[in-house]
C-alpha cells in the first residue's frame, strides 16, 4: 500500500514527537530508502538511513544476545592425560639415564694417548702412586674410587 506524501509528513512530525509505533517507523524508513522523496523532506534522508541502521544494529545485537549459546567448559580428558604423562615419563628416564651414562665416562691421557678402560687407568695410577712414594690412607684405590665415582669394595 503506498503511503501519500501528505501522510508521510504526518509520520515524520509524529516521529519528531515521538509518538510513532515501530511499524509506522519502518514505513519511515522504507520511504527514506526509496528514490523518491518529496522535496522538502530531502534533508532529512540521511538522519532516517542512519536511524534505520541503528536500529538494524540494536535488533540484531538484540537477536544474538538472545540465541548466544552458553560458553561450554572444558572437557577433561583422563586418557588424553595419562598418554602425556607417559611420555614425560619416558623423556625425563631417558634423560637420566643419558647423563648417567656421560658422567660415568672415564677418560685419561697416558703417555700421550687416550686410554678409557678403569683397569688400565688403575694400574697406571698405582705405578704412578708408588714412584712417588704416596701410600698410605690416602692411597690410588681411595683417589680413583672418589675420582670414578665407584664404591671402595671393589
């Protein structure tokens, strides 16, 4: 149905005074939308599009305020949990057992060449001990047990 001017000019002075219903405001909006408009009401164009956004704004945040869904909690997950403690687990064995193994490393230059075998090591020590004329409480055996990290029985 379409509206006369002359009821258009109605509605926009209702609209001024705020007495419109929403229906007449979107016929308002409609009409300022549109490519003709009477002549005098021209100026107010631009105030009527940008109302209409506006309220196209309101109604769709209105909309999404109303159909937001509830924010959901994370899920825990006992089996996701026990594989990464498993393998923490295995790293931090493997680790240990790499260091271990580079610290009990033993390594000695005699006579200008690499020797890594503990027996040689010892022997050589305790020639070494005995030239000099160390012996005693403090003998080869409790220096090289402290220096090879081994236990004294041996």
């Amino acid at each position: 149905m379409k509206t006369s001017d002359r009821d258009i000019h109605r509605m926009v002075e209702k609209f001024m005074d705020g007495d419109t219903t929403l229906a007449e405001e979107h016929e308002l909006y409609t009409y300022f939308r549109g490519n003709t408009v009477a002549r005098d009401l021209e100026p107010m164009r631009e105030l009527f599009l940008g109302l209409e956004s506006l309220d196209g704004l309101g109604k769709q945040q209105k909309s999404e305020k109303q159909y937001k869904p509830a924010p959901r909690h994370i899920r825990f997950r006992p089996w996701l949990t026990a594989v990464a403690a498993t393998l923490l687990t295995l790293f931090v064995v493997s680790a240990t057992l790499y260091v271990n193994h580079r610290q009990n490393y033993c390594e000695a230059i005699v006579y200008g060449q690499k020797i890594t075998d503990k027996a040689a090591i010892h022997a050589e020590m305790t020639q070494t001990m005995k030239a000099v004329g160390i012996e005693g409480d403090n003998g080869i055996d409790d220096q090289l047990h402290d220096v090879l990290m081994t236990d004294n029985n041996k």
